[in-house]
C-alpha cells in the first residue's frame, strides 16, 4: 500500500527545504515518487531528486486543488500503476486550500492501491500574523486541516515571535504537533514521527498511568487468588484429615464423638461466618477494590504546555524537588517532559512520588510538559515552569 502524505505552505516557507530532508533521512530506503504542483512557483531542482533515485511525475497542467480534481485523480493513478512506490509527495500549489487537496486525495483513493497518511503545513514563523490578515481563509484553512504544523526560520526568529506565532497557530488548530526546534536540529524521523501525527505527551503519560493502575490490580487480584487457591487447599486439607481422623475415632467412641462433631460444627459455623464477614464475597478485599477503585481518568486531570523556553538542569531538578514537597500545587501524580536546554542540549525528566529523574537526551520537535494529579494548580503549575 502507497502512503501519500501531502506538504502544504504558501511560497518561500521552506517546503523544499525539508522535502530535502525527508528524501535523504526520514525516507531513506523508500521508493517516492514527488508530484509537484508548479504554480508560478519554483519547483524542486529536478536534477537533485534524479540523483537521489527519486522518480518525478509532475504536474504543469494547473491547481489541483481547485478545478482540476478529476485530472489529478488520473495522475495519481498513473503514479500509483506505474512506479508502485511506496510513497507518494504531493506538493500542492500555495494558493489553495488544504482541505481540498485533502478530498481530492480521498476521493480517489478508494480505486488505487494507496492511501492517505498525513497532511502536513510549513509557515514561515515571521510571516503568521501578515499572512492571516493578507490570506485570510486560505492560510486558515491550512492550519486548520493540519495533521502538523512546520515553523520554519525558528532559529533567526526572536522567542517572542515564535510564541505570538505559536498562540496564532493554536487559534486554529488545537491538537496538532507545531516543531518549533529548526528542522536542521532534528532527524528526519523525528519530523516524520510528528507529521503522521504521535501522541500528545498529555495522552502518552495517561496511558502509562493507566497501564500501571491496570498492571497493579492485576497482580493485586493474581496475589489474593494464590491466597484465596492456598486457603481452600488448607480448608480442603483439613477437612480430609478431619474426616480420616473423625472415622477412625468414630469407631473406637461413638458418644464421645457426637459431642466431638456437635462442637466441631459450631466451630466451623462460627469460622465460616467470621470469613465471610470479612470477605463479603468469598474472595478477600477484592469486592472493596471493586467498589473503591476509580480508574485514573475519573480522578486525575493533566495539565499540559508547550514552551519554547530554555531550562538547565539544576531549575528543572528544582522545579521537580518543589512538586514533591509542596502540596499547595495538588496531589502531583507524574510529571514529564522534554524541554530545551540553555546551553543546547535538550533536558527529559520523569517525577513519581519521591523520586526524580532528570537527564539530557536528543531535540524534540517543540518544548513539551506535562504533570498529572488530583486537585491540581494549573496557575501555580504554570508560574512554577515560567511558562503563560
């Protein structure tokens, strides 16, 4: 199956750029095949792609965005017949919209071995705020069907542009992964891994609660059913070395005997009744569990940033050390995240109760935090990391 993943962004916003890098480190090893959409644009330098194995098909012919669905649909069968690649770049023209590239792709998809596995739009980080007000619905609408957002020229841009681009952005679209760090700093699987949309930090921490919750009870109720297996095994034991003695002793004293049994009886009631007071349902606390247990969705709630403000180590271990000693910020579950550092490397850090973790690791699309509690303190969480 063809995976086709569309790249979208006005002129001179850096879609060359990193179609380069995808082709020579996120794509390595994959047959593509680039359908440009030359729009009073330069297209890539065909010579480039021809050197790197890259098979082109282009389209001269108009915007296939707008009028030109049907045509297009027939390039792309072509493509798909004749190269069986196994992926497809389109390029779209500038000045369209994303949604429409979107549903010419879908459209066709259907009668073709291939389908649609991201859409993805780079902006130019100092351009956002003119490009709105000049572009109106066609630079909305490709943020807005983004499966990821590209900001291009972060490292010339002031921090105080990338944040105002970045809250812009956000206006128009909630969820989507938007890289910050300049693309030369990240492998090209790091980018990819962004684009075909991965999971929100806030999303990856929750599931991981939910695995421990789950892998808790799980050996929780594996523990209480050895105990529960050893106890009727006792019980069982007992009862077949009780009766053994009982029909021996019945032999020797009848009448002692019924006396014997009559206790013994009333004992054993007595027992029964005290283990099941205790038990409920027969199976030690676990009914108390069920009836107790919140899953962590119910309880804990997530607060979640992405900043482009750089950390060192010893303000993220403090920040870490705060939130395990100060209640004032909630009951703090977890925190996680990863987050430029001042002297370039990037910090990960990792905080359970009691303990933390705080390492370097490689760049991250976007400076990322997250922390999961109950009863948690998003203004004081959010002065504490120094982030709006």
């Amino acid at each position: 199956m063809t995976k086709i993943d569309i790249i979208s962004g006005f002129l001179g916003a850096g879609k060359t750029t990193l179609i380069k890098k995808l082709l020579s480190e996120g794509f390595k090893g994959e047959q593509v095949v680039l359908i440009e959409n030359e729009f009073g644009e330069i297209g890539i330098d065909g010579g480039f792609l021809k050197e790197a194995g890259i098979e082109i098909r282009e389209m001269n012919s108009g915007c296939i965005c707008c009028s030109l669905v049907g045509d297009f649909g027939k390039s792309l069968h072509e493509v798909v017949d004749t190269y069986h690649p196994d992926r497809i770049l389109i390029e779209p023209s500038g000045v369209g919209k994303l949604s429409d590239v979107i549903k010419a792709v879908q459209d066709v998809q259907a009668e073709i071995d291939a389908e649609l596995n991201s859409f993805t739009t780079v902006v130019d980080v100092t351009k956002c705020k003119i490009y709105r007000k000049n572009f109106g619905e066609f630079f909305s609408n490709q943020i807005e069907y983004a499966g990821a957002v590209i900001l291009s020229r972060t490292d010339k841009a002031k921090p105080e542009k990338i944040q105002e681009s970045v809250a812009l952005l956000r206006e128009l679209n909630e969820k989507a992964p938007i890289i910050t760090t300049p693309i030369e700093q990240l492998p090209g699987e790091k980018i990819l891994e962004a684009m075909e949309s991965s999971k929100s930090l806030e999303e990856e921490l929750l599931a991981e609660v939910a695995h421990e919750e789950h892998e808790h009870h799980h050996d929780h109720d594996h523990e209480e059913h050895e105990h529960h297996h050893d106890h009727d095994h006792e019980e069982h034991e007992h009862h077949h070395d009780h009766d053994h003695e009982e029909h021996e002793h019945h032999h020797d004293h009848d009448h002692e005997e019924h006396e014997h049994h009559h206790d013994h009886d009333h004992e054993e009631h007595e027992h029964h009744h005290d283990h099941d007071h205790e038990c409920g349902c027969g199976c030690g606390h676990r009914h108390h569990d069920h009836e107790g247990h919140h899953h962590a969705d119910d309880v804990f709630t997530s607060w979640g940033k992405e900043t482009i403000r750089t950390y060192t180590k010893e303000e993220i271990g403090n920040i870490l050390k705060t939130l395990e000693e100060d209640g004032s910020y909630g009951n703090i579950l977890r925190a996680k995240g990863m987050v430029a550092g001042a002297d370039g490397e990037w910090i990960y850090f990792d905080m359970v109760p009691g303990e933390h973790e705080v390492r370097t690791g490689a760049p991250e699309y976007t400076g990322r935090i997250c922390v999961i509690g109950a009863e948690i303190k998003e203004d004081k969480l959010a002065e504490l990391f120094q982030v709006k």
